[in-house]
C-alpha cells in the first residue's frame, strides 16, 4: 500500500525530506517525506494526536525541525515563521489565529503587511476585493470587531487573510473543526475555487477525510508521526479497507 | 466655587505630567506584556541628555526633539540587548530585569550628573491666562496641550499607519503576526523605543516642576503607576484619563481633606491603586484584567 503517485523529486513543488520535528524533547515526527507538485492539493488525514498540525507547525517554521522542507528549489527548514511567511507560505493555523480586538478589515490588511514596494496599495485594495469576492459576508463585516464574528466568519477571515499574502503555497489546518457541516461545504468549494483560479499550491490537514478527499488530488495518512499511507485522493477514497483500518470513518 | 475650579485646573496639569508616564507604561504593557518599573528612570535619564544639550549651549526646542531622538533609539536598543535574553522568561524574570535596569539607571545618572539638583528651564513662557475668576498658568496649559499632541500623534500612528498597525497585530496575537510575516522583535524594540519617547517628554515636563535629580521621577512614577492601574493597563486612552483622574485627585485631597496636607498626598495614588484592583481590575478602559 505505499504506491506512489506523486511527482519526481525534479519537478516538485514541496518536496519534504525525512522531516523530524518536536517540541522541547518531544519528539512527534520521526522522518516524514513528501512531494506535493505546483497547483495541487495535498491532503493530510490522519487520527488525533497523529502530528498533523505539527507537521504544518514545522513547513512554517513554528517548531524546531530536522530535515529538508524545500519550496521551489529554496529551503524553508530552520527559518524562522515570519521568514517563511515573506517567502510566500500562509499558513491557516489550529485555531485560526483571528487579530481578536482589530476589525475584519484590519485582520485582512495585516495578511498583506509583509508586502512592499510601488503599487502596493493599489494591489493590496485590489486583493482586499477578491478576497471579499470570495467571502462576501466579510465585506458586510469589515468595520466589525473580528472577535465578535462566528465559527465559521473566523475560519472566512483566516483564509482570506491567508490570501493576502499571495501565497504560492497555502497551509490549512482542520478548517471543518467546529462548523455546521453546510459552512465547511461551502469553505471547501472556496478553497477549490481558489486552487482553479489562481493555481495556489494547497495542502490541507483534516480529521473529516470524506471532505478533504472531495478536493485533494493525492492524499496521505500520518499515524504517530509516521506517513502510513500515500497514494491518489481517488485511491485512498475508493479502498474501503483502508478508510476502515487508517481513517476510521464512514465513506 | 472659583477657588474649587481653580483646584480642579492644577490638578490637571499636574495629571498631564502623570498621563505621559502612564502612557509609556501603557505602551511597554500592551506590546511586550512588560511591567517596566524602570520607566520613570529612564525618563529621568533623557531628561539629563537633554539638559546636556542645552548646558552645551543649544536652544530647548532644539534640544528637545535630539533628546527624544536619542531616548527612541536608547529605547530599542535596551529591549534589544537587555530585555531580549529574557523574552517569554517568567513574570518574576522580567520584573527583575527592570528593576535592575531601574538601579542601574539611577546609579548611572548619580554617576555622570551627581546628585546635586539642578535647574531646568520650563519650555513654557512664565506668567498666567486669567478666565474669568480662573488663573491658569502658561505652564499648565502647555502640559495639557503637549500630552494632546504626544496623544493625538500615537492615536494617528497607530490607526492610520501600516507599521502601527502591525504593532496592534502583534499585541493582540504575536504568534498570529509571525505568520503574516511581522518581524515581532523588530515590532517589540520598537514599542520600547515609543515608550522610551513619551516618557522623556513627561521627564521634561516634571523637571521645571521639580528640579532635576536622579530621584526626580520616583514619586511621579507611583502615581503613572495609580494613573495605568485605574486607566487600564492596556488602554493608552485610559492612561491619559487615570493620569487626570489621579492628579485632580490629588490635588483636591491635598487641599480639602484636613489631614493629608501636602505631605501625605503621596497616599492618593496607593487608595487609588488599592480601589481600582479591588473593584475593576481591568481599569476603566482596559480589557485584561492586571494579575495580582
Ligand atoms: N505545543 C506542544 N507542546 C508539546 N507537545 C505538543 C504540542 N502540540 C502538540 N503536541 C503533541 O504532539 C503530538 C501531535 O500533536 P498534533 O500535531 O497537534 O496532532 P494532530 O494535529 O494530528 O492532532 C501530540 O502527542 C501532542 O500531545
Ligand atoms: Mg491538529
């Protein structure tokens, strides 16, 4: 079951290489390994407490790490998440991360603070549009406290957010955890779209495989700390066996 | 009636000194989580780099903006080398720290300047504004209108600038604007360095008032504490209220209540400390409650 699709070592996009990674002396990923190619979306399943948002942790730079994180040919291990951020890598983080007392319009300004130069007003307007093109509700909220918004407002505004910062590679962690399950429909359609149109690299922990499968191209399975399974989202969905022995869930 | 409004007035201009201190603890508070007791003390220190300047001779209004220059850069260079080692340490940690840059500080200042007080110019002409049966001094005027602007400049910097924006991102979520890419340090040294200029503009404002010696702002330093305590520790707004609230009260206490006379009035700020902690925490402006 460790059939591999995914794209050659040259032409990657992400290519992680024998990851290590803990906290302090926690020790929770034991040399993870994966390519995801430009423009896809890689999907990472896997039970509680497996590592998953560690893993994301360690591609942006909040924890320390062993190994090779390589976006684009430049190495990402060992920078520090600010450096990582400014060298296009958003990351969506457990929890969401909301500014809580700034106002939507603020939290969304602040994605696009690492940008600079002639224009950028202009384009950071230009991409304040968009993102309430997507997400039209924050336009309705903008001058509102982002404190104040729901489950699902929060998780618009950490994705928007994330898109301010052009990124070329987009992390997101369990962006279902917590919302009615029409809201994180929705939110994954958006995410879908985003990938289309403007062919941002996506990779996407989720507990909810069923959802996260519907958009990945490939997926794989991290069980204490440990890439289990890898193969084509399709693939992963369709063997029944394995969605009852790794993902536990009902397909 | 007149002489009570006459009482009031005083007591603002002496709470617009209070409200710049208050407002430099505010400012550390908010960014960095740091009680910074060494406030005052450095305050007291660019007020004697300021009175350098014009012993060498240089005009006050000169002066001034050199010795706020050099108190924002004194003020990022301290949180770079000093308060960075012990960044994330425990509370206690830090507090150390500061306290330890509060001795370090005076020591200093006694070292280079001595002990012996010295004068310092007002920037403000002598002499009064009479209102009606009110008198209000040229200099109390000016104190109140240089905290409005110190207040006014902060509030632009930080609603309507990208860079105090990104400080207000890293005070609400320091991990949060890491990930948009914010140099926090950077945005951390900073804070100090605004706070390090605010507190030298109140240093030269007390220094007319008091004389300048190294223990100049011990007391003033007590009362920003009262004035941050009852404004809100996180509210620069609320640090400006406190430090009016404070000096009015103050001043009427000293003059209406039999027994506290001048010499106890130092005991205003502590009943004040005491009731804001014991019956609103988080001031009247805050958010956070101060931890006890
Ligand atoms: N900040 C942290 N400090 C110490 N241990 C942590 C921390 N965050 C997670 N862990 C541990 O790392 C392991 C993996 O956690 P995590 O990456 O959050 O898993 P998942 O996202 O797959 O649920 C767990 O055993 C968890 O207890
Ligand atoms: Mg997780």
């Amino acid at each position: 079951m460790s059939e591999r699709s995914e794209p050659a070592a040259g032409d990657a996009f992400l290519a992680v290489e024998d990851l290590h990674a803990g906290y302090g002396d926690a020790r929770v990923l034991h040399g993870v390994s994966l390519r995801v190619g430009q423009g896809e979306i890689c999907a990472i399943l896997g039970p509680n407490g497996a590592g998953k948002t560690t893993l994301l942790r360690a591609l942006s730079g909040m924890c320390r790490v062993r190994g090779s994180v390589r976006l684009d040919g430049t190495d990402l291990a060992g920078r520090s998440p600010d450096a990582v951020a400014r060298r296009g890598v958003a990351h969506v983080p457990e929890g969401r991360g909301t500014f809580m007392p700034l106002t939507v319009e603020e939290n969304l300004r602040l994605g696009a603070f690492a940008r600079r130069g002639r224009g950028a007003r202009q384009s950071v307007a230009d991409d304040l549009d968009r993102v309430y093109g997507y997400f039209p509700v924050l336009r309705t909220r903008m001058r509102q406290v982002a404190g104040s918004l729901s489950g699902g407002e929060q998780q618009m505004l950490a994705i928007g957010r994330a898109l301010m910062l052009r990124p070329r590679l987009l992390l997101l962690d369990e962006p279902s955890l917590g919302l009615a399950p029409l809201v994180t429909r929705e939110l994954f359609g958006i995410v879908r779209t985003i990938n289309a149109e403007e062919g941002t690299t996506v990779v996407v922990v989720e507990q909810n495989a069923h959802l996260a499968l519907g958009v990945a191209q490939q997926a794989h399975v991290l069980e204490t700390g440990r890439i289990v399974l890898s193969g084509s989202a399709e693939r992963i969905q369709a063997d029944e066996q394995v969605a009852q022995s790794y993902l536990g869930y009902r397909v | 009636m007149a002489e009570f409004l006459q009482q009031v007035v005083e007591g603002l201009g002496a709470g617009a000194i209070y409200a710049g201190l208050a407002l430099a603890l505010v400012l550390i508070y908010r960014f960095t989580g740091v009680v910074n007791f060494a406030q005052g003390e450095l305050a007291m220190f660019s007020t004697y780099i300021a009175w350098q300047f014009m012993a060498g001779g240089m005009a006050f209004w000169l002066a001034l903006p050199l010795t706020l220059a050099v108190s924002f850069v004194g003020g990022m260079l301290i949180e770079r080398v000093i308060i960075r080692p012990v960044e994330g340490a425990p509370e206690l940690t830090v507090v150390i720290v500061t306290v330890g840059l509060f001795i370090f500080v005076n020591a200093a200042a006694g070292w280079i300047w001595s002990f012996l007080i010295k004068d310092f110019p007002s920037p403000f002409p002598a002499g009064s504004a009479q209102a009606g049966a009110l008198t209000v001094s040229y200099s109390t005027l000016g104190n109140l209108a240089v905290v409005a602007v110190v207040m006014g400049a902060l509030y632009l910097l930080f609603q309507h600038t990208k860079i105090g924006l990104g400080m207000r991102g890293v005070a609400a979520d320091p991990r949060s604007a890491r990930l948009v890419g914010i140099r926090v340090g950077w945005m951390l040294a900073l804070g100090w360095g605004l706070a390090a200029l605010v507190g030298a503009v109140s240093g030269v404002l007390v220094a007319p008032l008091l004389f300048l010696e190294p223990n100049m702002m011990g007391g003033v330093l007590l009362y920003a504490f009262a004035a941050a305590t009852l404004g809100g520790f996180d509210s620069p707004v609320g640090a400006v209220v406190g430090g009016l609230i404070v000096g009015v009260a103050e001043t009427l206490a000293g003059a209406y209540v039999g027994f506290i006379g001048s010499d106890l009035k130092v005991g205003v700020p502590l009943a004040i400390i005491l009731a804001a902690l014991l019956l609103r925490p988080q001031g009247l402006f805050g958010r956070a409650a101060v931890r006890q």
